[in-house]
C-alpha cells in the first residue's frame, strides 16, 4: 500500500523552505496510459496468443574479452537463423574492466545492441543500494561514455541498462534513468509472474504507474518515472528437487540454475524447454535467457552445448524471432501479428552488418598511473578502437583525459 506524500519542512540559513517531495506512483489508469509511451504492468498479451511472434532474448552480463568470444562465435556463426532469414542477435550489457572494445565494436557492426551494466561492476550489493543518482550516473552513463569512446558504438544507441547482479538502486537508479536519456532496465527479477507462473508471464511495461511486480531485491522504487521501461527477468524453475515435490527453484541467471544429476546437456536443454514451453503455450511474454559466459568454461563446457542446443531447437521453429531486448521493446510498442513479423523492420537484417570502423590499439596502464580506488589492482590493459586513452578510463574520467581528475568516492553517496 502506498502512502500518501507529504510536505517536507526545513530551515536554511533562517529560511522556512517546503520541499516537495517526488510523487509516489499511482496504480495505472488504463485510459490515461497508451502505447507506444505508457503501458501498464500486466500479464495481458496485446494480441491474441497465438497471433503473436514468440520473442526470445539472449542476454549476458559482463565483459566482452577473447574468452566470451569463444562462446560468442560458435553461437552466432549465422547457422542459426529466425524465420525471416535474418542472423539471431544478441543482448550485451558491458563493464569495463576486461572488456575488448573492437569485439564489442565488431557485434555491434553485426546488429547486436549493446547496454551499459556500470564500468566498475563492483561486487558488493551494499554499493548499489546505497549510491545516490550522482553515482549511478559516474556508472551508467559513464559507461555508456566509455562504449561511444572506446568500441565506436553511437551513444544514442546504447539505450538500455542491467544493474551489477541484479542489484537494482530503487528511485536513485531510475531518476538517473530519466535524467539521462535511457529508455529500459533489465534488472528486476519476478517469480510472481514467472517460475511456475511463467504461462501468465509479466510483459514488459513503464514507470508511469505503480508496478504490480512483486519486489524480489530491495530497495524498491516506489517512485513515477514516465516513459522509462521495464523488462523484466523472468525467473526460471530449474532442476532442483529441494522439498521432494517435484517443483524446482527459482533462478535468474542461467548459470544460478541447478538440480542436474550428471553432467549431460540434455539436462540443460530438458530444463530450459520446460520453461520455454510454458509462456510459449501461454501469454507469449518475451522470453529470456540470461547468463555470464564464466559458466560454460571447463568444466562446464556441458552447460554451453545444452544452451546450444536449446537454442538450435528455438531456430526451428517458425514462430519464434531471437532478437535483441531493444527489438523486443520495439514490439512491445508497436505489436504486429505473426503473419507480419518476417517484414517487421526491427527484427529484420538491412540495416547491418554496418560498416565496421574500428582499428584495434592495445593499450597498457601501469599501477601508479591507475585512480586511487584502483591501486593494488595491479596494471591494466585495454583494446580500443582510437589511440589510447592518456589515462585509464574510469569513475569520473570514462574518456581518460590527461586533465580530468578522477571521481570522489564520497560523491557516490
């Protein structure tokens, strides 16, 4: 139940100043919230189930190096293909540290979107619950900075954020959103409408109005923020057996999934496909597979051959378009029925591949020359697409300039 807003009343220098405080979201009204702007947070498809193109996303999380490339480039060798003929595209959401901006340039050039997930992807879950939208926006959209910078990607292409672990910052996080230009997040797992529910799934929505998403990870934004978007994670049943009932436990990320007796990828691929089956015979929300390519090396390389296979069995079907989230998110204000989806632009292939501009430098950066919260880290380096940076890219600094200082670490809070 939301509370009612009050006024805030402080002294400033002598002076009586009223604060008025952000409105708390109302619960939707249905005749005030149209697409493609405003759509209200429901299970209910906009066609008839059957009528509408089954989406499915591959997402991942992380930095994009020589070693998620290994796994990228058996996935998307253009063998797999959605029944417009077109290549399946993926979802990248890319930290900083690690990252080789000419690979992330080179998906890009294929048509895969790319987001931000934060430059530091720091590891503690207090850090995102506690960071102020100044924070957030050093993250963010200093990472998106660094991806227009350093891969060549255009920044008003780079539309969508993932918090680090799903670790979302409540209204902090959103006003930023607002604030600074971008369209989605893809941070906020349900179970509510998905798991066991997954044949009701929760489609994506707006911030106009109060979410009826059930709030797996706090803080919970309770705040209006109109016109930003919300895809959410659909949490699967994965294969563990925990209270004998034959009912698996809820996961977000491919990677948290367990429960398999041996290592055989038809595990995978059995798990994966009864999920899949229920929103495919359900409401056909859009469907995603989440993951870090940390899981599928040895000796997890399994893993990867079942989701392979689970993904060769989507590319069969003649219902079912592997696309990016933002193409996803094009649908979902703009839906068209399955009859019309093989000549739907946003999940067709002539606007790329796009003209690859990128020479690969790499780039070496001693330890005394790294910003104070990095000492100890030991050097670092980085491949980008234009002469290196002066400084190491970072908090405060996502261009390295010479001149530019570094960020406070008191500012983030």
């Amino acid at each position: 139940m939301w509370h009612t807003c009050s006024l805030t009343i402080v002294t400033l220098l002598g002076l009586l100043v009223i604060v008025q405080p952000q409105e708390l979201a109302k619960p939707c009204d249905v005749t005030h919230c149209d697409l493609p702007d405003c759509r209200c947070s429901n299970t209910i498809p906009p066609l008839e189930e059957k009528k509408i193109p089954q989406i499915v996303h591959l997402t991942f999380n992380e930095a994009v190096t020589s070693t998620s490339e290994r796994f990228f480039e058996q996935l998307f060798t253009g063998e797999y293909k959605n029944p417009n003929g077109c290549n399946i595209r993926g979802t990248h959401y890319v930290s900083h540290e690690y990252s080789d901006y000419s690979l992330v340039h080179t998906y890009w050039s294929r048509g895969h979107e790319i987001g931000s997930i934060s430059i530091s992807h720091e590891n503690n879950v207090t850090y995102w619950q506690l960071i102020n939208e100044t924070g957030w926006a050093l993250e963010m959209d200093g990472m998106r900075d660094i991806l227009s910078g350093m891969a060549n990607v255009p920044i008003d292409e780079i539309q969508g954020i993932r918090s680090p672990d799903l670790q979302n910052g409540g209204n902090a996080q959103f006003k930023m959103m607002k604030d600074y230009g971008f369209l989605y997040d893809s941070s906020l797992p349900t179970e509510e409408f998905a798991f066991v529910n997954m044949d009701r799934a929760l489609w994506p929505y707006t911030f106009d109005y109060l979410s009826i998403q059930d709030c797996q990870i706090e803080p919970c934004l309770n705040q209006s923020f109109p016109g930003i978007w919300e895809y959410p994670i659909l949490m699967l049943e994965d294969s563990r057996d925990t209270f004998g009932n034959g009912q698996g436990e809820p996961c977000s990320f491919f990677g948290a999934c367990q429960g398999y007796p041996d290592p055989d990828p038809k595990h995978i691929f059995v798990m994966l496909k009864k999920n899949f089956d229920r929103v495919y015979n359900g409401n056909r929300a859009p469907f995603g597979l989440h993951a870090q390519t940390a899981f599928f090396v040895e000796p997890q390389t399994w893993m990867f051959d079942g989701y392979v296979m689970f993904v060769q069995y989507l590319a069969a079907l003649e219902d079912v378009y592997i696309v990016p989230v933002i193409d996803g998110l094009k649908f979902v204000q703009n839906p068209v029925a399955l009859e019309e989806a093989a000549t739907y632009e946003p999940f067709g292939c002539d606007n790329f591949p796009k003209p690859f501009d990128c020479l690969a430098k790499s780039c070496r950066y001693a330890e005394d020359s790294l910003p104070p919260t990095m000492q100890g880290s030991g050097e670092k380096y980085m491949t980008t697409c234009h002469e290196c940076p002066k400084k190491y890219p970072w908090l405060g600094n996502p261009q390295g300039l010479e001149d530019e200082e570094y960020m406070n670490p008191n500012d983030l809070y």
